[in-house]
C-alpha cells in the first residue's frame, strides 16, 4: 500500500492511498485504504496522516482522522501518529501498522507498533531543502 | 521544523515521491501530486503491494482500493474491490469530480471506470498466478477464516459455519511487510 500525504506551498493539504489489500483475502474484502479517515485523511486547517499495516484491525480506529485530531489540539506530528499507534496497541498489542503525519506548516512524523519482525518503519520526504527524495525511518514503538 | 511544500509517504516508494514533486513543481496542485505519486506505484506496482499482478484473493484475482481527499473542501472519491481497471486512484478521483457520492465498490465501480474512459484490463500476472497456486499448494494457508468446518487452518474450503465460536487472539502473522494494506 502507499499512503501519501502533500502540502503545497500555500498549506493546501491532501491525502490518498492506493492498495491491492492483502494477499489470499476473502472476496469482497475492503481494508482500511479506501476509508477516508481511516487509510488517509487531510484537513487543510489541521493536517494530514495515512496509514498502513492490517486494514482489518486499522480501520477500527479510524487512526487516520484520529492523528488529524491530535494535531489540531496542538500536538506534533510525531506525537500525534505515536498517540494513533498506542490507542490501537490497547486493544491489539500484536497489530502490524505504521502512520505518518504532517501538520500544516510542514513539520513530519511517523509511528508504528513494534513486533519481532518489525523494528522500524521507513518513508520518503520530500521538501524544499533536499534536490531529491530522502528516505526516513523511524523505530517502532 | 516545517517547510512547505512537503511530500510524504509511507514506504521507501521513491519513484512516488518524485513523481508527486516533480507535478507539484510543474503547478500541480496537492490533489494532483498525491493522485500522480499513487499512480506511480500502480504502474510500477510498488512493493507488490500496490497496483496489477499482486496480493491475488481466494480465487485468483487481483482488486484494488483507493482513496483521494482534498483538505480543503474535504471531498472524497474512492473504490474498492475494483477490478480490470489498473488506475484505481485515477478512478478515485473521478469519482470525486463526477458524482455526488463518496465510494463505489466491486462490478460497479468497474462499470464506472469504463464510463469514465479507463481500460478494462486482466490485473493478474504470472507473478500473481504463481502467488496463488503456491497457495493453494499449501492447503491454503494463511487464510482469513475462523469458525468454519472444515478446520480453516489445515484445509482449503468452501466453508461451512461452526457452531462453536472459539476465540481467537490477533497475530500479524498473516499481515505483514509482504502483505499489508
């Protein structure tokens, strides 16, 4: 799946996902992609997030409008997405998943829940400062 | 600290976050930057993950899930379970400008898709053909069914209801890096 949000340079955000879901799926299962608030979610006044991992479990949550949320009372992106990973945590402690986040003024953050074959989340940023796509990573909560 | 403009995605899908810039730079707005960089990883189909000939289901097929979002207006446009039609974020986005709805889904989507001038195409390669035959070597496992006779986790169906509801604990042993939404 890729989830990607983008902030022009007047702060216009949008988000999207794109997915071919999971692998021996039960036909006619929908994971949390095409669910706005839920794969991805932009709000122009507050931010924009998407997230990745096990729709069935993700969509639940709706982590997406949730990080949103976090930013617009004011937390940082990174805080935001690390809020989404542990609320779902509470309930699935074993879930596989990851969120990024961006806040109106460009400021980035990424979270994702720690398991034993996944330590680390990696993404791509692209802004202002670099001549090409620099690739990020992040440790798993 | 920020800087706009920004491009951000989950992933190391480099090519897609070029592509969302590089129409960003050329005027493009937001929605058109994320619509170009989702359409990168179908065409190129990302990971496996994203786009044709990947994460085939119980028969075989590939289908696709989309979404795109304008933070301004806070309009929508999405598919799902669409199938023959490799641009799903295109079809997303069509959806948005074209209807007064929010999500279509499955043969109906498809029939849009057509209406809206995208190829139907066979989304299955022999990458995905090969995926689901490995798995039906394996007594189709993993799979995603619970409390069905026969035994899900040692054969393949078609399934019946169990009377016994066991409960079973969430493991991410079936989603994973290599298979993930």
């Amino acid at each position: 799946t890729i989830g990607m949000v983008v902030i022009d340079k007047t702060g216009h955000i949008a988000a999207g996902t794109s997915t071919n879901g999971a692998k021996f799926k039960i036909p006619g299962r929908v994971g949390d992609s095409p669910i706005a608030g839920a794969g991805s979610y932009a709000d122009s006044t507050a931010g924009g997030a998407a997230a990745t991992g096990d729709g069935d479990i993700m969509m639940r949550f709706l982590p997406s409008y949730q990080a949103v949320e976090y930013m617009r009372k004011g937390n940082d992106p990174t805080l935001a997405c690390q809020k989404v990973i542990s609320r779902i945590q509470q309930y699935y402690p074993e879930f596989f998943g990851a969120v990024i986040c961006a806040n109106t003024t460009g400021s980035y953050g990424a979270a994702c829940n720690k398991l034993p074959e996944f330590s680390q989340f990696h993404f791509m940023i692209y802004h202002p400062l670099q001549s090409q796509p620099i690739e990020e990573k992040v440790d798993c909560i | 600290s920020g800087l706009l403009p920004l491009v951000i995605n989950t992933w190391p899908f480099r090519g897609a976050t070029l592509a969302a810039w590089q129409n960003l730079q050329a005027g493009g707005s937001a929605l058109d930057a994320v619509e170009k960089g989702c359409a990168w990883c179908e065409t190129n189909q990302c990971d496996g993950s994203v786009g044709f000939g990947g994460s085939p289901d119980e028969y075989g097929e590939t289908t696709l899930d989309s979404m795109i979002m304008d933070g301004d207006t806070m309009k929508v446009g999405a598919v799902a379970d669409l199938r023959r039609i490799k641009n799903a974020v295109g079809v997303a986005r069509k959806v948005m400008e074209h209807t007064k709805h929010t999500l279509l889904v499955g043969e109906s989507a498809t029939q849009f898709a057509e209406c809206m001038g995208f190829p139907n195409e066979e989304l299955s390669t022999n990458t995905s053909r090969f995926l689901y035959l490995e798995w039906l070597g394996h007594n189709c496992q993993p799979n995603f069914w619970k409390n069905v006779i026969p035994d899900a986790s040692k054969s393949c169906g078609p399934y019946k209801p169990s009377r016994v509801l066991k409960q079973h604990l969430h493991t991410s042993e079936k989603i994973n890096i290599h298979s993930h939404d």
